[in-house]
C-alpha cells in the first residue's frame, strides 16, 4: 500500500486503525498535532515508551498549546509522558510550539521505511474516531521527506514541556477600575486622532505572537501574554498629536477613559532607533501602549480592545487578530478624545 485516504466512515478506514498499522513493527514516531486529548495519551503511552525503551526515537509537539495554554490534566499527563520517554532517551520527549501550528501530521520510521499520516486529525479521541476527518496515508519518499524537514522546522520552533511557562487564561483577566467622571456624550464628537490599527503577524494587536522571554538561568521560555498589546504610530501621522504631547524625550503619560467607563494610564513613548537618540516625541514614531505594573501594564489595553472582540463573538482566547476580524468588527481604528488635565478617552 502506497497511499490511502482516512475518512473515519467506518471502523476499517477511520483513522485510529491507519495510526496502529503504522505503529506496528516502527522503531521511531513523530508526531507533531494541533490539539492532544488525554484520553490517548493514556491509550498510547505504553507503546510510545516501548519504541523509547528498545531506542527508538519518540518525539511529540503539541502545537497551540503555547498560544492557548493546557488545560490541567492534560499537562499533567504529558509532563509524566515526557518524564517517561527521558529516562531511557534523553532525546525523546514532549514540545510545545510557541505560536500557533494547526496541522496534523503523524511520521513513523522502521529500519528500511517511513510513512506519514496527512490531514484533519488531532491526536485527540475526536480525531481518532469521534469526528468525520479526512487524512492521507502515505509512503512516498520525497513527501516523506519534506514532512520529516517540516517536522523539524516546527520543533525548532518549540520548547520541552517543562522548559516553557504556558499561558493560563484564569489569569488573564484584569479587574478594571471604573472612572468616576465618566462622561460618554463625549463620543458623540469627532475624534482629536485615530489610531489605525495595523494587522500584523506578531505586534500591534498580535503582539504575543512575537518572541517572549527566555530565562537563561533556568532555560524557561515564557510567551507573551494574550492581551499584550502596543499600537504604533508611524512618524508621518503624529502632526495632529503634537498639540496633545509635550515636546519631550520621556514618555507622555495620561488616564485613559474607555467607551465602556474604565479607567487605565497610557504611554505615549518614542519609537527610536536607539539610545543616543535624541528626537523627542514631536519628531518620532510613537508606540501607544497601558502602563502601571501593578495594575497589568499592557495587558489592560488589549483586554478592553480584545474584550469588545471577543464578546461580539469575533475571536477566542489565543487566535490572532486578522483582517476579517476588523472588517466583521466594522472598525480598523482607535479613536482618542483629549479632554485635558491629562486625560484621554479611548472608543473602538
């Protein structure tokens, strides 16, 4: 058999009998899936520790968990499965990808061959049976090979389990502090500016896609929280700022008011192209962002502008802002009103 389709229509063709066929006989698996169900990991570990054991190769990606975290039992079970497959080969183990990877691709090698499952199915009780999936079975070289060289591409891109901080949504939300004065008819005029908001593959409103932080001491890499954000503004469209900011080096700080009644500071800060220099915030780009560690510095901007997203039922916790989303939201700006006395009320 060369190829094969894997519909899950019937017990002969669905894709939990092509993955066991595969395994039979291998001597190293590779699976790099979008979602992983604990149910097969309890269903599979036994046989991937077996492959691990005679010193085979075992490596496995879970590919949105660094963007969307893991639920608990889960991560427990893959930190005991990654625990288990070191102790015989410090090389095998589980992987978490740093940013979003949705495929589904399944390689297992023997002494003289490999094959590759190809399509929608995790490796989750849903993709293995539950859901109609669609894969491809297969044992061509050359496809094989460019599914072994993807495979390392994304584990490049990856960290060992217990060497990344996963996001935790039960953390992501910030109390806001509601403004005292809110007075909304201020909305009713024009905006002082707008902010375009630029759809980006990992700043702007996607800036937890960009790279987080590595603690080298401890080798832990944690992303990027969710709701970080920061807005830039190019140095061609600051002309209508410059009578709201101070002609300064330093940041420019002001109570931000939303359309909702919340209250959070903002920066306005020099976008330079280093330390030495010295064009103030008249004459620079400028990055607009929340401030205040204490009360959730960036992320308080982002969850009231991915807030109003995610309750219009435009996006879920982990997926990037595109251009449909905006377009279905039906607004590509954040509007600022200066009110003075340091104060700036926000509407998107």
């Amino acid at each position: 058999m060369s190829a094969m389709l894997v519909t899950n229509e019937t017990k002969i063709t669905n894709f939990r009998n092509a993955f066991e066929n595969n395994l039979v006989g291998c001597n190293s698996i590779k699976i790099a899936s979008g979602y992983i169900g604990a149910s097969e990991i309890v269903n599979y570990k036994s046989k991937l520790c077996d492959i691990s054991n005679s010193g085979g190769l075992v490596h496995i990606i879970h590919g949105m968990g660094g963007v969307e975290g893991l639920r608990k039992n889960l991560y427990k079970k893959l930190i005991e499965l990654d625990a288990d497959l070191k102790k015989t080969n410090k090389k095998n183990g589980v992987f978490v990808h740093r940013t979003h990877y949705h495929g589904k691709m399944y390689i297992t090698g023997t002494e003289t061959s490999s094959k590759v499952l190809i399509g929608s199915s995790n490796f989750s009780m849903s993709g293995f049976g539950r859901n109609l999936e669609l894969n491809y079975c297969h044992s061509d070289v050359e496809t094989n090979t460019q599914a072994s060289l993807l495979f390392d591409r994304l584990k490049s891109n990856s960290f060992l389990i217990n060497k990344i901080k996963l996001p935790n949504r039960t953390k992501q939300e910030i109390k806001q502090k509601k403004y005292g004065n809110f007075n909304p008819s201020i909305f009713n005029t024009p905006p002082d500016k707008s902010i375009e908001i630029r759809v980006t593959e990992a700043s702007n409103l996607n800036l937890f896609l960009s790279k987080g932080r590595l603690n080298r001491a401890t080798g832990v890499y944690t992303p990027r929280p969710f709701n970080e954000v920061e807005l830039t503004i190019g140095s061609k469209d600051i002309k209508d700022l410059r009578k709201y900011l101070p002609d300064q080096l330093e940041p420019a700080e002001f109570d931000a008011v939303t359309d909702i009644g919340t209250t959070f500071k903002v920066k306005f800060k020099r976008k330079t192209s280093g330390k030495y220099d010295m064009r103030t915030l008249h004459h620079t780009g400028i990055d607009f962002m929340s401030t205040g560690r204490e009360d959730g510095g960036r992320k308080l901007l982002g969850q009231y502008m991915k807030g109003k997203l995610m309750q219009n039922g435009l996006l879920n916790f982990g997926d990037p802002v595109t251009d449909d989303v905006l377009i279905e939201y039906g607004k590509f700006h954040l509007d600022l009103y200066f009110i003075g006395n340091g104060v700036v009320y926000l509407k998107f």
